[in-house]
C-alpha cells in the first residue's frame, strides 16, 4: 500500500474512532442525567421500603456468587426481595426496565452488589438506605478502584464507590485495601469472609456437586483436570482480551497426553467479548477430547472441586483455590509489563503459593511436577484468607442485616 494511502487510512480509522468514542461520550450523559432526573423525580413521592432487598449486577444473567448465598440465608417472610440482572453491560435495557431499576433503587432500604454498578453514581442516597458490596474477588491482588487513580491508566473511577455503606473481605489484613479502593472509612469495610467459600467446609456439598459435574461432563472423570482460569488484559472489561498465542495446544497435547483433560474458563469479560465478536480462542474439536471450553460456567467455584492443577495468572480465583488444598502454577509471562501497568496490592511473590512459569515448557514441567509449596500455604492464608471459616454467609448477613460483627 501506498505511504498516503496508509496514512489516509490510519486517519480514518482514528476519525471514526474518535467519533465512536464522541457518541459514548454523548450516550453516557443522556443515561447519566435521565437516571439522576428520573430518581430526583421519584423520591418526593415514595418512601425507602424498610423491608425490600434489591439485588443487582450488570454482570451475570441471573443470581450467583456471594449475592446467591446471602440471598438464601435471607428470611423470605421477613424481607421483600427484588432483583435486576442482565449478562453484560453492553445490553441495553427497555424503558420499562430503567424506570423499574430507578424505582427499586430510590426505595429499597438495602441495594446489595458484587461489582462495579455504575448508576450508583447517580443516584441519591436517601436516609436509611444502604449500599452494600459484597466484592466478587476474594483476597486483595489487583488494584481496583480508588487504587488505580494515581497510574498511567488515563480511566475513570467510579465516583458510586464512595456511596458504600459496608463493604466485605476476606481477611483482616486486607480491610485497607478495600477502603484505599472505595475510599470508604476502614470501619466501612470488615472481615467477615466471603459467602461462596462456605462450599469448600461442606462435605455433603463438595461430595454432591462432584457426583453432578461428573454426570454433567463425563470427560472430567478418571481424569487428571487441569483448569486454565486467566484474567483479563486490557484496561475496561469492554476491552478484555488474551494473548492465545500463549497456549499452543498441539505442544499441550503432545506432552501430557491421555492422562489429563485441559479446561479452558476465561474470564466472564473474556468470554463475553468473545461471544460479542462470534471468536473462538482455538478450535478444539480436532484434540479428541483432550480440551474443553467452559467458560459458560458462570461460577468457577464448583469447578475448583474437580480440578487437579490449576493455572491462572492474576486472577482472584488463587484466594478460593487455596481452600480446595490442591497444587496450582502461576502462568505469567507479562508479569513485569502487569506490574507496572494496572499494578497489584502486594509484591507478586506474597501471591504464590505454588510453581511460577515464564514461558510454555516452564508452564508443562511445572504441572507434571505438581508442587504443593507447603511452606507458603499457611503464610498466605493468613494474610489473605483468614476470615473465610464455613460460616462466612452467617457472619457477612449478621452485620449487613443485623449490625452484629464478631469478634
């Protein structure tokens, strides 16, 4: 291509870049000043419900998570439970769906959520209300939030942070983490553990969930399962992506063998993204079974019960993985590039408790190897995941609903 052709279309494609990002800009304000209308509108004429529970997620398409658990341990005699949830925020909602999500905002006494939930920023906190999170990510590794403002990023924070009234963790040693990243008190934000650990203390559950995953998915049984569990790169979950160049699975294949079955679960904005783009990270089929994809799994918890070797990289899931006592390999090959760009809470070596790999080789020595790295386990524990007990719904319900902390 000619150089003015090529400069021609480099121009273009950064207008309509440009333009694409003018009309974000525009459609971010529309629904940022309609919902503060609407909600301004509403709240002279309603009244806060003291007994509705609103439970919401742009995130996942149904109830999950911690959200799940304290949603059964809620009383249904006692409490009015209403819930909002759509799969991904890129969906757009009808009219009658907004109003209705206004409305339940501007009334309900507490509005629990597990992640970011923009349109806390817009609206007004009325007495007696409370904002809750209940943070999907166990432990503190990646920064989030207020933590991220000082980088190189260039992103906006989420002013809705700060509107919090309580906020759970895992670990007491970690409580600051959370109040830097909402920049709440530290009085704001407790140690009570995370609800969907509880699983990993329930014989009875862990027994039945792996009796119904094997019938679900036969091939995991009479199988060493490894499970691929990375986070995201890129800056917004709306930019999410994977470098697969990173797992070639023909030399994955060839050096594990008939022994092992290889589970692909990528990050829920991965996957979405994906589905978005009708991609696909590799075409499985041709490995006669040696390689699934189940990213469709919302939840990853359920699969940490069936699973051999874990391999993620930065990703939350090593804090729930630590409870399961199994080996697990830390893939980060863009280790100093992470670092120094969203950044992590602590140094990485304070987050592992198992094998490290750089490169491919590395990463297929290091789960034949299955190294346990005993004496890491207990330190890490500690610092990161000392709160989660089994009782860790009863505890986190106490102190929203009740104002009842322990000791």
């Amino acid at each position: 291509m000619p150089q003015s052709a090529c400069l021609t279309s480099c121009l273009m494609i950064t207008e309509e870049m440009m333009i694409d990002l003018v009309k974000k800009r525009i459609k971010g304000i529309l629904t940022a000043g309609s919902f503060f209308a609407v909600n301004r509108a509403m709240i002279p004429f309603t009244k806060v419900d003291p007994k509705k529970v609103l439970f919401a997620s742009d995130v996942r398409k149904e109830i999950g998570g911690n959200m799940k658990f304290v949603y059964d341990w809620l009383p249904k005699d006692k409490y009015r439970i209403v819930t909002d949830f759509k799969a991904d925020r890129r969906i757009k909602r009808t009219l009658k769906q907004d109003l209705t999500l206004v409305y339940n905002m501007t009334t309900c006494h507490y509005m629990l959520l597990e992640d970011y939930f923009r349109y806390t920023s817009y609206m007004k906190v009325r007495k007696g209300q409370e904002i809750v999170q209940l943070w999907h990510g166990a432990g503190a590794y990646k920064k989030f939030g207020f933590s991220r403002a000082n980088g190189d990023e260039g992103i906006k924070i989420h002013k809705g942070y700060r509107k919090y009234a309580k906020a759970i963790v895992s670990a007491e040693p970690i409580r600051k983490c959370y109040a830097e990243a909402f920049d709440i008190a530290l009085k704001k934000v407790q140690a009570t553990g995370v609800p969907r650990t509880d699983i990993f203390f329930d014989k009875e559950y862990i027994g039945n969930k792996r009796e119904e995953l094997y019938r679900d998915f036969p091939f995991l049984k009479d199988k060493k399962v490894i499970l691929f569990a990375p986070t995201y790169r890129g800056t917004r979950a709306e930019d999410a992506a994977y470098d697969f160049d990173k797992i070639m699975p023909d030399k994955f294949c060839d050096a594990l063998g008939d022994d092992y079955v290889f589970i692909f679960k990528w990050h829920p904005a991965t996957y979405n993204n994906l589905k978005i783009e009708e991609k696909k990270a590799y075409d499985l089929e041709k490995y006669n079974g040696f390689f699934h994809d189940l990213s469709q799994a919302r939840d990853i918890n359920d699969l940490l019960l069936v699973t051999d070797v874990l391999i993620t990289d930065y990703s939350s899931v090593i804090f729930d993985y630590l409870l399961t006592d199994k080996p697990i390999v830390y893939y980060t090959y863009d280790q100093k590039d992470y670092e120094g760009g969203r950044g992590i809470y602590f140094d990485f070596d304070t987050y592992v408790y198992g094998r490290v790999a750089r490169d491919q080789d590395e990463l297929i020595e290091a789960i034949k190897a299955g190294d346990m790295c005993e004496d890491k386990r207990e330190t890490f524990r500690n610092r990161f995941m000392s709160a989660c007990d089994g009782r860790s719904t009863e505890k986190t319900c106490e102190w929203i609903f009740n104002d009842k902390l322990e000791n």
